[in-house]
C-alpha cells in the first residue's frame, strides 16, 4: 500500500512533442499580444497546470522527494510509527494532446523516528508485539493521464471489484501563489468473506506560481507539495481486526537532479540501491 509518484536527472535535452505544443497552443496565442494567466475554471487549463507542477512538458526526469511519517489513527488518536524518505523519478511521453504516460521510479524507506536508520522490526504500539517491517519495494510503475486525471488501469483481481480514481482539481490563487489538488487512489472490494477490503486514498495538493505555470515557454514549473493519505492497514501489521486507519502525512519539493534530492534520502538509496542510485534516468527511459 504505497507510492508516490517522480524525480528527474542530469544529461538529457528536454524535447517536446508536437501534441505536446499544441496543449500548450491556447496560452501560447493569448500571449502573443500580452500576458495572460490561465483560467482555473476551464479543464484544460488545471490540466496544463498540474502537468507542469507535478511532471512536465517535455521529457526532461524530474524527481520529487517527500519527508513524511506514518501514522495509525485509532479512537481518534494518532500513533506515530515511523518516518518515511521518499522518492520519485519520472518521466512523461506525450501520446495525443491531453493525454500522456508517466514513468515512475518509486524508492521509499520506513525509518526509525529516533534515528532514521531502516526499520526492521519495532513493537506496535498499538498491539504491543514485535512487528517485522516490511520495506517497500523499488518499483517502475506505468501511469496514463488524460484531461481529467489519473485513468483507472488498475486490473481486476478473482474475487473482488477493483477501481481507481485520481481527479485533478479544484485550483485556486492569491496574488501569485496557486494551489491544485490531485487527488488520486483505489479501492479493492471483495465479493466474498474471505477476503479483507482494500483502500488506498492519496491526497495531493500542489503548490507553485501562477505566472510561471501561465508561462507557454515554461515546461516544467517549480513546485512545491503537501501530502495526506488515509488506507487501510496493510496486512503484515496484523491490524485488521482494529477499527482505525493507516495514515501519512508529508511535505515535498521537486527537483531537477539527484544533487538536490535530500541527503538522508540519497545516502539511503546508495547504500541499498547502488545501481539505481547511479543511473536512475536508465530506469525510466520512455525513449
């Protein structure tokens, strides 16, 4: 029950598609005769506007980190159980004008509140027995976006009904900051006893300059993020049988190259993932 999404490198010329630009045609135009700012009620504006906040126009990687913790809310009362370096590296390919696909490598860790060492095992503070954590797996995940958001790819599973959701909006401004969420997530439902229900919701609130995302020239708009997501427990915890909920909290920035990425996010991938922490644009690579 994790993900996140981006993250970006060094070496690579941003190219822009031709159904790219002409997603970007409508602002180009207004801007030939003045600058003009894009109009939060039109969907195929907060498309634009999420796209260059959280990904891009061209194909340059972007990587976004998030510093959050993990939480469980029982009787309305939270429980800090461990911290969480995350990372993303994406990169988008452009397939017809509003929609496009995203690459994502995805490496998060769950850490030691005291001393962001990786967790092995902890004791529950909820159950009081000794837990043996267990880590998140390195992960390239394919994504499609068109207008409206995040398109449902998720695939049915014997035995349940699965969906997926992922909206973009409501955006607004003052003066020149704007936010947009995007929120996006999925819900495992069974169809028998057997089975245990499955829900995973990811809020995302993106943050940066309206001038800069209004900007036709500008692919790739810097920008900032809150995080909030609310699931159900995940197996391993042995919690299911707890009426509550399994929820993070976190902030993040995108970035442009790995230099920027945060340290303890860094020295963690490099001790463990050495491979991908030396090229990780080799992972992604939509061509």
């Amino acid at each position: 029950m994790h993900r996140r999404k981006l993250i970006q490198y060094l070496g690579i010329t941003p190219l822009i598609s031709h159904t790219a630009k002409n997603s970007l045609a409508s602002s180009k135009k207004s801007q030939a005769n003045g600058f003009n700012y894009l109009n939060l009620d039109k969907q195929e504006d907060l498309h634009i506007i999420h796209r260059k906040l959280c990904f891009s126009f061209d194909k340059k990687p972007i990587f976004w980190f998030i510093n959050a913790k993990r939480y469980a809310l029982i009787n309305k009362q939270f429980s800090p159980l461990w911290n969480m370096p995350v990372g993303f590296l994406s990169q988008v390919k452009t397939i017809d004008q509003y929609r496009y696909i995203v690459r994502t490598l995805s490496i998060i860790f769950y850490t030691s509140i005291d001393n962001n060492k990786i967790l092995n095992s902890f004791k529950n503070p909820i159950t009081s027995k000794i837990v043996r954590i267990k880590q998140p797996r390195i992960r390239i995940s394919d994504r499609f976006y068109n207008l409206k958001g995040l398109e449902d790819s998720k695939k049915q599973i014997p035995g349940s009904i699965t969906t997926e959701y992922g909206d973009i909006g409501p955006a607004w401004t003052l003066g020149d900051d704007i936010w947009i969420n995007a929120d996006n997530g999925f819900r495992i439902e069974p169809t028998n006893k057997k089975a245990t229900l499955r829900q995973v919701n990811d809020w995302f609130t993106y943050h940066g300059s309206f001038k800069e995302v209004s900007n036709s020239e500008v692919m790739s708009a810097s920008s900032t993020q809150s995080f909030h997501d609310f699931n159900t427990w995940p197996n391993w915890l042995g919690m299911d049988s707890i009426d509550g909920a399994y929820i993070a909290r976190g902030f993040g920035k995108k970035v442009f190259h790995m230099d920027d990425m945060p340290s303890i996010w860094k020295k963690l991938t490099k001790d463990n993932y050495l491979e991908y922490y030396n090229n990780p644009t080799k992972k992604i690579d939509l061509h």
